[in-house]
C-alpha cells in the first residue's frame, strides 16, 4: 500500500519505518526541514535500539523516503497517518492544535479517496474534530472528495518499539464504515499472522483505550510505590512482598517493581490528559488523581533519603548519579526522576556528576542546559570518583553488575542510593556498604 505518516518523531518515525519493513510505499513528512534532511542522510534522531539499522535499509531499498512537502506524500497515497505531538497542556489536557493542523492541511491537499488515521494520543471526540477540519477545507475547495477516519492508537514501548510493532499485542482500530475496517485490517495484516490480534471498535472507544491502558500501567506502578513506603515504614521488605503478590495470576509482575517514579512521554501526560477528560464530562476520578499524586511524591523519595543522611546542607557533597532517561534503552528524559533529583541536589549546594549510556547529549542540550554545578562523566567509573555517594536512578543493563569493590574504592564513603531495587543488600553490607532501597527499611 502507498502510506502517508505526518511526524516523524517516536510514533511516526518507528510506525513508518515498520509498515516499510512489509513492503508498503511509505512516505514520511514532516515541517522541520533539518530533521528530513538529517534522516535522509542515514542520522536517526532519536534513539531506539534497532531503528537506525531498519530506517537506513528500508530508505535505501526504496520503500521509505522523507519530505516535507505533504502534497509530494499524499501523491497516491491511500492511508495518511497523522503521528504529530500531542503536548501537555498548562490545565493537563492534550494539546490538539498540531492534530488539528495535520487534519486541515490534509483537506487543502488531498485529491483523491482517502483513509485518515489519528495516531497520536488524542482525547476522546478528536476524530469528530478531524473529520470536520477536513471537511471544511474541501468545502474551501469546493471539493467533493471522499475519506474515511479511523483511531489507531499505539501501544510502543520506548526500548522495544520495533519488535512491539512487528509483533503486537494488539492492533486496536476504531472506524465506523466498513470498508476503513477492510483496508485497515489489510494493511495489519502481516503484522497478525499467527493469531488474530486485530480489534475492531467504535472511534471513541479506541480513542479511550489508549489512555485507560496507560492509566492501568501507571497505576499498578503508583500502587507497589505507596505498598513500598508503607513496608519501609513498618520494617515489611517490598521485594519480597512484589514476589508474593506477583505469583498471583490475577496481578502479575508487571509493572509492580518498586522504584523512584514513573516518567516518559505517555504516563504523565496520559494520567493528567484522563482526569481532564474525566472532569470535563462530570466525573470525579479519584483513582487517576491519586495514581499521580503518588507518582508526584516518588519522584522526591531519593532527594529525601539522601537529606536524612546527609543532612540539609549538602554544600560540601558531591553526589554521583547513574542514569539520566526515563528509562533504560531510551535517550528520553520526558518527566525524568533524574531531573527533579538534580535540581533538588543542586538547589541544597550539592555537585552532581552524572553518567548515562544514552542521554548525556539530550541532557546538556535540553533538559538540564544552564544548570550549574553538574558534570558529566565518560563512564559510570569516572563519575564516582571523589563522590559521597552513588545514587542509581535508571536501570540500564550496564549498571546491573558493576564491580563494587571498585564502585567502594573510587567513592569517598561507601554509600549507595539504589532508585531501583537493582541490588543484593546482604551483599552489598557484607563489602562495608550503607545501602539504601525503595521500601526497605535500613
């Protein structure tokens, strides 16, 4: 098929590159011009393990190409996605003016049928929106040109997106007319082979479960967070507890690892974007609301242990912290623990020497430019060297294993912060470490 893809940032960028991966003609356009030039000239602009290697094979066989002429994309084209930004908003809810933009350019653009799928995360009742921008441009036109609108919301994992795409969980498609539900299933098709993971809705429907999804992941999150805090509290050990809650089907252990609080793109913006929702049509949602309050206040637990132990002032501390992205195998620092951390560090008088596989260059162009008293290290080793402490904040595999006996040599005192749970505290003070964990009292 001949696919469109307006955005090329997370979404559109690995959606498109997958549907090139099938075979499709996929063309993918977007209003900033140093981006398309730098992805055809084989750069990837964000990282995901596995993207650069599918985006470069599948432009130079053809199947892929980049633009920022949305007529040259929607030439032939039969499905046009809209993958744009959907930001926060100042009251929470999702911002749809790029959505809407998406959708009016289309109408002054398209000349032939045409199916327009949302992509992008957007609140309950966007599709009617889009359809209506659309129309009204073709009215300007004096145009009668037929589409079809249709919700495809996501559900990528930053780290595993590729294999999340090739091989879905789920594919959840709302659409109202018949044959946008054909041609939908069509083009998922391959991505459905071993069993039906199709799921076929109403547009709002979909348009709802992609935000009820992320609530849920966030809320299982929140929820061993607050059990955490009370078993350190009461001298319960948390790890112990996820293992006993876990076994039970009906739970699992997904998302019930204890930690310093949840970030990203999708779960802090999704949980404020469906209290809105919620609130607008009369609705109290007080499970949403407090989902995020915890997260909130998780977010500053390593700040408040590290101040119990070294005091108010830490003037006379450098502190050493691993991980900056929301995540491990992400350079995404969107609504980052690191980032509250470091800013409260700093705002007490502490130097931070920061250390991250992936999110140095997003760090100290974005997201802590102009912060002072924050260095940054060629490796996790150089970053303990004459710290007080070692604070562990994202759990990239490359910190999972350290050599403690090094990590005790290189700090001043032998103290480390683990946000993550990641290792073995018998171990740890048998070397002559203090420890501290998420939901473990010391």
């Amino acid at each position: 098929m001949n696919i469109a893809m307006i955005g090329t940032g997370y979404v559109g960028l690995v959606s498109g590159t997958c549907f090139a991966e099938m075979g499709n003609k996929v063309v993918c356009v977007d209003v900033v011009e140093s981006k398309i030039a730098q992805l055809k000239s084989g750069e990837i602009p964000i990282y995901e393990p596995g993207l650069e290697e599918l985006v470069n094979k599948n432009y130079q066989n053809g199947n892929l190409y980049f633009t920022t002429s949305l007529q040259e994309a929607l030439k032939n084209c039969e499905i046009v996605f809209i993958a744009v930004g959907t930001p926060m908003g100042e009251d929470g809810s999702a911002d749809l003016q790029y959505v809407l933009q998406a959708a009016k350019e289309i109408g002054e653009t398209m000349e032939s049928q045409l199916i327009v799928v949302d992509k992008s995360t957007v609140p309950v009742g966007t599709a009617q929106k889009v359809q209506a921008a659309i129309e009204e441009a073709l009215k300007a036109r004096k145009k009668k040109i037929p589409f079809g609108i249709a919700s495809n919301p996501e559900f990528l994992k930053e780290g595993d997106a590729i294999n999340d795409f090739l091989k879905p969980d789920r594919v959840v498609i709302g659409a109202e007319e018949e044959w946008v539900k054909e041609r939908l299933k069509e083009l998922y098709a391959p991505f459905c082979r071993s069993r039906d993971r199709f799921i076929v809705m109403d547009i709002k429907s979909a348009e709802m479960t992609k935000y009820a999804a992320n609530a849920m992941l966030a809320t299982k999150i929140s929820f061993i967070n607050e059990i955490a805090n009370i078993c350190e509290a009461v001298g319960a050990n948390v790890n112990d507890v996820r293992v006993g809650i876990g076994s039970d089907k009906r739970i699992g252990y997904n998302f019930i690892y204890p930690g310093c609080g949840y970030g990203g793109s999708c779960f802090p913006k999704d949980v404020k974007a469906l209290s809105k929702i919620a609130l607008e049509n009369g609705v109290n949602p007080k499970v949403i609301c407090a989902v995020e309050q915890v997260n909130y206040e998780q977010k500053r637990i390593l700040g408040k242990k590290i101040v119990q132990h070294f005091g108010n002032d830490l003037s006379e501390r450098q502190i050493c912290l691993w991980g900056l992205s929301f995540k491990p195998e992400t350079d995404d620092m969107r609504e980052a623990t690191s980032i509250v951390l470091i800013n409260e560090l700093i705002a007490r008088g502490a130097v931070v020497k920061a250390y991250d596989p992936k999110a140095m260059q997003e760090a100290q162009q974005f997201y802590l430019k102009g912060i002072p008293n924050i260095l940054y290290a060629k490796n996790k080793y150089d970053a303990l060297e004459n710290c007080d402490c070692l604070v562990l904040v994202t759990e990239w595999k490359e910190f999972r294993s350290p050599d403690f006996l090094e990590i005790k040599e290189r700090l001043k005192t032998p103290i480390i912060f683990d946000g993550r749970n990641q290792y073995n505290a018998k171990r740890l003070k048998e070397l002559g470490f203090t420890y501290y964990e998420i939901g473990v009292k010391q």
